[in-house]
C-alpha cells in the first residue's frame, strides 16, 4: 500500500521529467531514530506533512470532519501495525518499550495530522522532515 508520500512523490518526479521503477532484487538498510526527543518531533512532522498533503485537496468540512475524528487516527495505525508487530515477535524479541513507542508515535502522528487538517501545520514541516532524513545516523545515535 503506498502512503501518501509516495502517492505525492511519483506524480512530481513524473512532472520534472524523472522515472522510477521498482526493483525486486534491490535492498536497503534501515534506520530509526533512536532518542525520545528526535522520535517525537519526526512523528508529529509526519502527522503534519502528510495531514497538509491530504487536507491541500480536501473541501472544508472534510477536513473539519478529520479534525473531530481524529482520536481514531491513532487507533487506525496502531491496528494496522498490530499484525507486523505480532509476525515479528514470533520469531524474536522486541526490545523493551517498542510496543508503548509504536503506540505513542501513532498518537503523536494523528495529533500533527489534526494540526494540519486544522490549517495550522508548521511551514517548516518538510524541512525539519529532510534535515531528520539526511542526518538519520546523527539522529539514530545516543549523541548529538
């Protein structure tokens, strides 16, 4: 299922002239932030780029409707993540607190996603969003 980045993503590198392609065989190593402050601002600057990019072609009230609905938000994502969560734990162990984190990133998400539907989302989003991303190691890291 592609998420509304990717879903903004192919139509503008389409617009300037780029194409992508999907790549069975290629692999990527994955990173996360790894400190309480980095993690809770990424979520919230998720919860409000992509809650921008919806609420950008939305008419009024469905971003007033999202706004009052969103506490299920929250309860949406943590769903979804419920069965990943479960494959994974039959076959390792989880660190301690992941399942509490993953919880409140889903929180912390559907809060920037209400701001944004709000109107009142941080120009600065994608920014702070990119500068996460291109420094993930730094971010990673107990040190910065």
């Amino acid at each position: 299922m592609l998420d509304t980045y990717s879903e903004a993503l192919w139509p503008a590198l389409h617009r300037h002239g780029h194409r992508a392609s999907f790549e069975p065989g290629a692999r990527i190593a994955h990173l996360n932030v790894g400190r309480l402050g980095p993690y809770v601002h990424e979520k919230l600057l998720a919860g409000f780029i992509l809650g921008s990019l919806r609420a950008a072609r939305w008419p009024w009230w469905r971003r007033l409707l999202y706004v009052l609905a969103s506490p299920l938000i929250a309860l949406v994502l943590v769903a979804r993540l419920r069965e990943p969560v479960r494959r994974i734990r039959r076959t390792q162990r989880l660190p301690l607190g992941t399942v509490p984190m993953i919880v409140a990133g889903a929180v912390l998400r559907a809060f920037g996603e209400a701001v944004a539907y709000a109107g009142a989302a941080p120009s600065a989003a994608d920014a702070q969003m990119t500068e996460i991303e291109l420094h993930k190691v730094a971010y990673a890291s107990r040190k910065r």
